[in-house]
C-alpha cells in the first residue's frame, strides 16, 4: 500500500527579531553572528502563541485545503515538540478538538528535540500503512527557548507545520524512511528548567553531521538512489551554514536546498524547521519531483525520508491556506526589549487569579 | 477561573459552536436551549451548527488599562464582529496595529491562548481576530 502526505498546511508567527539587535544588547557582534550562522532574523511568537496555538493554526490551514476529508476519519493525531506547553498534559487533545477530529482516535505528544515531528510522521505511516486509521496527523511545531546571552538566542524561534496522512488521494508519496539514532548527548534540557544546554562544538561533528549524513546515506542505499535523482532536499537547519555544508558532504547542490531552507529567515524553528522547508517544498513542486528529507533531533537521532510528489497536485488546492512564503513575507520586527517582554524573560509581580 | 466552567465552553470557544433557531433562522452564540425571541415554539428547533469564523468589524476600541492578565500585551484591541451567519462577538484583534482598524474590515478567527490560572494552572484557548489578507 502507497502512504504518503494527503495535505500539509504549516503556520509561522510573524514578530520577528535580528542577530543584530540581540547583540546590540549583550554587547557582541551581532553581525557576525548573523553571517556565521546566516541568520538574518527569527521568528518570535506573540505572548498568546505557543505550541498549541501554531500546531492548531498549521492543522486548520492543513484541513482548509482538503474540505472533501471528514476530521473523524482522522484516527489519530501527535504533536511533537520540545516546547509543549505543559509537562504533563497533551497539546495534541486541544488540537485534535480545534480541528473536530475527536473523540474517536488516539493522542500523543512526541519529544524528541527538533525531529520530533518526523518521529510523527513515521508513526502515522505505520498506523497508515497496517490499515489501522485511515488518516494521521503529524504535526512538528517549537516555541524554543535560548538562554539570554547564549548564542542559542540568536537562533531559537518558533514556527510549524502538519502533515494529513493516508493512503487515498496521496499528492506525495513517501516511498521510503529510515532512521539512525544514538546515545549522544549534544543539547538536552533537564526537567524544570527554563532553558536548554548544549555541548558547544559538539554539537557538530559527532551530533549533527554524524547522524545526518548516516540516516541520508541509509536512505540512498536503500532506495538505491543519488542525489542527483532528487529535485529538492531539505536537512534539519539549526542555523543557515549546517544544512549548506552537510548537503556538500552528500553530494547535494545549493539549489537542490534553497527552496527548503528557510532559518535564514525565521530562524531555528527546531521540530518545526524540516516540516516547514518540506511545506515550502511542497507549496511549489510539481508531479513526478523527488524530495530528499533527512531530519536532525539532539540527544540524538536523524530520520530520512524519500518522497515523489503525485499528479494529484495539480487538483490540490494549495491556494485554501497561505503558502510559507505568505507567512515569511508577513513580519513585524521588534526590539530586544519587546522580544524579552514577548518571551517571559522579564519577571513581573504575579497576578492574582 | 473554575476549569469545569471554561471546559464546558471549550467547544465555542476553539469551534465557535453556536444555534440556530430553526423557526425564525436566528443564530446564537454561546448556544442556547431556547430562542430568546420564539420562546416555547422554539422547543425542539434549536439546531448546533459551527459558525465559519469570517465576519467585519462593527465597533472596535483600544484598552491602554488592561485586567492584570492582559498587562503583557497592551495596548491590545478588542473588537465587536458582526459574524457572517448574523451573531455578534467580542474578543481581541491581534495582527493589526490600531490605526490599521477599520469598521468593516474583513476578519477571521483564530485560535490563541486567552488566559491561565496562573504559572502551575490550567491553561485556557480561544478564539481571537485577525484581518483577512487582501
């Protein structure tokens, strides 16, 4: 049975931030950190946005573009993140609500740092796949956090996407996933704690490059495939230069990742930035492309994805939902005072319930 | 807030569920047992539909002195919609700044966060304006 993406929809906050002006306040170079993580801005969530509202907002643009799918075929539904609102208590059930696909279904949320929202997709295909729900949802949306003065800050931001699927009316198919993963502790954040840490440099070498390029490597032998056959490829982006450098390492162009690479941008949408460059991807490609799709999560683990978008998006209408680059052009810039009001790190007197 | 009061209405707040009275075509929103205008002849015609989320603005004020809850995001806008099914509703304008606002201007519903019971209590969701692009 063929499984793949039936709709997708993907949803970003529109404040924005530059690495200009966060250096500004902490008294570093803003502008070269822009040009060494080639961040031109962030995303910034309003006081009222989190996960929650983003995974909602991306599923409701996901379901307006296929009106023909009734929400109660949906048999289940995950969220991944590592910014769900509650420690206890699952953002998916109030999506599932907003989007009228409950109470008949299964609900979870997923962590798995920043690819927790390909860990979603993987289970859906097996719910998909063994006929036991018609359709899943999987979502991967971030409200993500750096510590002030961390260089985290200049890169963590918020966004999301989500993905409807089935096997019926697929307009991509995913033909093939594998995932390699290990005990690798580069980033983490411990129970109670604000922020997160990480482990500097080595967050690179044997973090992201390692577990990247083995899951794509995976991928292109066990679909004997080269990069060559793919039309677009996406990586996990923690910042604009480690997707460019590990698509060189594979043997993939800059333009074969322009299309999906969107943290120069908007910043590090953590499990939101591999569903958003594939939304992006999917906002413009055409029947017969191949897409590359390899995810990077910290702690750590990589999933990669072989997928070819179907003659059944020419009748898809990506039009019923903004594409991501309505979501990209529609910005508001903010000041590192604002940023800081919006994302809590001022402390006020509590209020009174 | 008692969380069995806002759970009760979590489906008008995330879905706008409202009523109509199947014998006048009057909508209501927050649903209700009874049309407020047939009364009795209404028994039994009140039917449960989702409004569509799209309507104008009616009337619209800015609040520079917020509740204690709403500090963070003043100055806020809270606008009177005229539905497109004929209902009235209130809540904030987000996306827009105020000299942007216009009466009649195109908006949508949303889903965002509009309150919590404090740092360890439950967090509350519904629905909130923005201006339809275009």
């Amino acid at each position: 049975m063929e499984v793949g993406i039936v709709s997708y929809g993907a949803y970003v906050p529109r404040y924005r931030i530059t690495p200009q002006e966060i250096g500004r306040v902490w008294g570093s170079d803003g502008e070269a950190m822009s040009k060494s993580l080639l961040i031109n801005s962030k995303s910034v969530p309003a006081p009222d946005e989190d996960v929650i509202t983003i995974s909602t907002e991306a599923a409701r643009n996901m379901m307006r573009r296929v009106p023909e799918v009734d929400p109660k075929d949906i048999g289940a539904l995950y969220v991944g993140s590592e910014s769900h609102p509650y420690a206890v208590k699952p953002s998916g059930t109030i999506v599932a609500e907003a989007i009228g696909c409950s109470p008949n279904m299964t609900v979870a949320d997923y962590e798995f740092a920043c690819k927790a929202g390909t860990a979603a997709i993987q289970t859906c295909m097996g719910l998909v796949g063994s006929c036991m729900v018609k359709y899943g949802v999987a979502i991967g949306a971030d409200t993500s956090q750096g510590a002030p003065g961390d260089p985290l800050e200049y890169s963590a931001s918020a966004g999301g996407a989500s993905f409807l699927i089935g096997s019926k009316d697929i307009i991509a198919v995913i033909n093939h996933t594998s995932s390699f993963t290990t005990d690798t502790p580069d980033f983490w954040r411990r129970e109670g704690q604000d922020y997160p840490s990480h482990g500097g440099r080595f967050t690179g070498e044997p973090a992201y490059f390692k577990h990247v390029t083995s899951a794509a490597k995976l991928v292109l032998k066990r679909t004997n495939s080269a990069p060559a056959d793919y039309q677009y490829a996406v990586f996990h982006q923690p910042n604009g230069k480690f997707p460019q450098r590990v698509a060189k390492m594979l043997g993939f162009t800059d333009k074969q990742i322009e299309v999906g690479l969107l943290t120069p941008q908007i910043g590090n949408t953590y499990s939101g930035a591999v569903p958003l460059g594939l939304s992006a991807i999917l906002d413009v490609a055409q029947p017969g492309e191949r897409v590359f799709v390899v995810a990077y999560g910290s702690g750590a683990g990589a999933d990669g994805f072989d997928i070819t978008i179907t003659d059944n998006i020419t009748r898809f209408n990506r039009s019923a939902a903004p594409l991501v680059s309505h979501y990209i052009e529609d910005k508001k810039v903010i000041d590192y005072a604002t940023y800081a009001k919006f994302r809590g790190k001022i402390r006020v007197k509590e209020e009174v319930a | 807030m008692a969380t069995a009061r806002f759970w009760r209405e979590n489906p008008s707040r995330y879905n706008l569920k409202a009523v109509r009275c199947n014998n006048c075509g009057r909508v209501f929103f927050p649903p209700r047992g009874v049309c407020s205008v047939c009364h009795r002849k209404s028994i039994g015609k009140m039917e449960c539909l989702n409004l569509k989320g799209e309507g104008e603005v009616f009337s619209f004020t800015v609040v520079h002195e917020a509740p204690s809850q709403f500090e963070i995001l003043k100055p806020y806008m809270v606008v009177m919609v005229k539905m497109d099914e004929g209902v009235m509703l209130t809540s904030q304008l987000i996306n827009s700044d105020p000299k942007d606002v216009k009466i009649g201007m195109r908006v949508k519903a949303t889903l965002r966060r509009l309150g919590e019971d404090g740092p360890s209590g439950v967090i509350y969701y519904g629905y909130k304006f923005r201006p339809i692009e275009g």
